[in-house]
C-alpha cells in the first residue's frame, strides 16, 4: 500500500489510552487489587491491543509504550482517575461509550493499515485490526480471570470493529481507494455502528442456547 497514509494525531492516542486504561483500573480496583496491580491492569488494557500487534503479529520492533514516555503517566492518571472519580465515572458513562467507540474504530484502522503495509494478506490485516481495536480487554479478561467479554453474547463490539476494518482493507487494497479516504469512512462507518448498538441494544445472540 501506497502513500499517504491514514493518521491519528497525537493526542487521540494518548485520549484513547487513558479511556481504556480506566477501564482495567476500575477492573481492579473492584477486585480491591493494590497500587501495583491496578497500575498494570490498567497498562495492559490501555495498550495491550498494541502490544499484541508489534509484538505478536508484525513484529517490527518495539512496542509503541516503548518509543514514548507519556504513554506511563497516561496510565497513571487513568488510574488515579479511577481511584478518585466515585460515581463520576457512571455520570459520564456516555461521553467514555463515545471515546471508546472512536478508539475502537481509529485503532481498528490502524492495526489494519500497518498489517497491509507488511505485507500481510486482507484476511489477516482484518484480524490484527481487530485485535488492535479490542485486545486490551482481551486481555484484561483473561489476566481477572473472566471469560472474555467479546466472546459472550452482547452488544456488538468485536463485530462491530471487524466490520470497519473489513470495509478499510477492502476499499484499500481490493478497490484502490487512497487510506486517508478509507480511514475516514471506516471509522466514521464503526462508530456510528457502535453508537447505534449502544443506542438500540443491538445484541449478538449465542449460536446455541443452554437448556
């Protein structure tokens, strides 16, 4: 894939950060885990989706918490934020299902963009894409002990970043639209899908049902 590329600026990373972050921290905070494990669940949900990708998919060298310092009081804020904020986190439930929303979309993108320029096929760019977007809980789950939220049967989330970054490799790399046109539409197309699941309660359902 070709310049110019599809870019985030700086401040949407380090914002997308600090929403996932909160996340992992409340996540163990209610389970009453110490400094150290809020810091690190927070870290690893913050930016987990990113490790996952330079580290286990493309490989191309250190990790972006690595390449910049911010990303740590990033973290650290998330977490005093969690610690401090009481009931003000559930008062601003809908500006972090907005925030989340973007990154999910933005994050999607990205993953998908750097899988195309490595060289990886469309199938595998829209997994790593995917994987970058939601990752972070991933393996926040995973580290809590929880059966992973994009497993279960919920509002579309996993789905709803697998389908920006479907319509992100398929009008780059299949129909030769330029990425910064393609980025564009994909997350504009992933968020408002996110917002209207929230919105409507739109569900995934389990393809079969106990008894």
């Amino acid at each position: 894939m070709g310049t110019p590329a599809f870019e985030l600026p700086l401040w949407f990373h380090f914002a997308a950060t600090f929403v996932f972050a909160v996340t992992g921290a409340i996540a163990a905070l209610r389970r009453n885990y110490d400094v150290v494990g809020v810091f690190c669940l927070a870290l690893v949900t913050g930016l987990g989706g990113g490790l996952l990708r330079d580290g286990l998919f493309l490989q191309t060298g250190p990790p972006l918490l690595l390449m910049d310092w911010r990303y740590v009081p990033t973290v650290a804020a998330a977490c005093a934020f969690g610690r401090w904020s009481g009931r003000l986190h559930d008062r601003l439930g809908l500006v972090f299902d907005v925030l989340d929303a973007l990154g999910l979309a933005a994050y999607g993108v990205i993953g998908s963009q750097l899988s195309l320029q490595a060289g990886l096929s469309a199938p595998a760019a829209v997994l790593v894409g995917v994987v970058n977007a939601a990752g972070g809980g991933l393996l926040r789950d995973i580290i809590v002990r929880e059966e992973p939220l994009i497993f279960r049967a919920g509002q579309f989330y996993a789905l709803a970043a697998a389908a920006g970054c479907t319509v992100f490799v398929t009008l780059v790399a299949r129909l030769g639209v330029s990425a910064p046109v393609a980025g564009i539409l994909s997350v504009a197309g992933t968020f408002l899908f996110r917002m209207a699941a929230i919105q409507y309660d739109w569900r995934t359902s389990p393809l079969r049902r106990g008894r």
